[in-house]
C-alpha cells in the first residue's frame, strides 16, 4: 500500500506494525497456555489414577533410585545432543560428497539436481484483510468450481 491509500483507509504502516505484533503475542500466549493447561491436566491425570506411584517418580525410592524427572532430564539432553550430532554429521557429509565451497555454488549444484518447478501465473488473489475475507474468498472460489463442473 502506499500513503494515499492508508490515508484513505485511516491506517498507517506503523498501526498495521503493532497490530502484527499484537497478534504474535496473543498467539503466542494462547498457545503457552494451551500447552500449560494439556501437561498440567495429564500430570493430574496421573496424579489421580495412581498417587503412590506418581510420588514414586517425582522421588527417588528404594526400589527406584533414580526420580522420573532426573531420568525425563538425562533422556531429553541425550536425545538432543544425539539429533542435533547426527544432523550435523549428515549435513557436513552431505556438504564434502558435493564438493562446493560455499552456499552459493551449494544452491546452485542443488538446483540442478531438483526438477524445477514450472512458474504459472496466480489465478487468485493474495491479499486478504482479515481471515473472514479470506474464507468468504475460499467459498466463492469453490462455488465457481461446483457450477463449471455441472456445467460440463
């Protein structure tokens, strides 16, 4: 857009900016909440159908001496460090098999192994003011699909 048309429209880059921001952060937050709520309610879940054994992982005993969040703690750091190890290593192979000295030369060897992808123009359109119109656009476009095929 330019200045004409966001004077026209009573809006700016900069509230268009914050409304971004404002809109990643309550995302971000219902999400957190989302994921709180779901590990908070299995914990209870597990609470519930078994206290002595969920007490039993929370603390070490006896007969398990080692607590199930020592052993949740030692598995995810293995685990990590084994992924990000082994793609790493798969990364770096893949790097000297082809032979290329920087990102450059990288992208092009790779695109000449890739097919490539035929570039046809876009029927549609791309820019949506609100999620609404996006639906609304999505259900006329189907429509328009529904009556060329009972038309054939």
């Amino acid at each position: 857009m330019n200045t004409d048309e966001n004077d026209k429209n009573g809006s700016s880059d900069l509230e268009d900016k914050y409304f971004k921001i404002k809109a990643g952060i309550f995302l971000t937050s219902v999400t957190g909440m989302s994921i709180l709520g779901g590990f908070g309610m299995t914990l209870a879940m597990a609470k519930k159908q078994d206290p002595a054994m969920f007490a039993k992982g929370i603390h070490g005993t006896r007969e398990i001496p080692e607590s199930g969040i020592s052993l949740a703690t030692r598995a995810l750091a293995r685990g990590s460090l084994y992924s990000v190890a082994g793609f790493s290593l798969f990364c770096f192979t893949v790097w000297k098999l082809m032979g290329v000295h920087n990102f450059v030369e990288f992208r092009q060897k790779v695109g000449s192994f890739l097919p490539t992808i035929p570039k046809s123009p876009n029927p549609g359109r791309s820019d949506f003011k609100t999620i609404r119109d996006l639906f609304n656009y999505i259900i006329e476009e189907d429509e328009k699909e529904k009556k060329a095929k009972k038309a054939t």
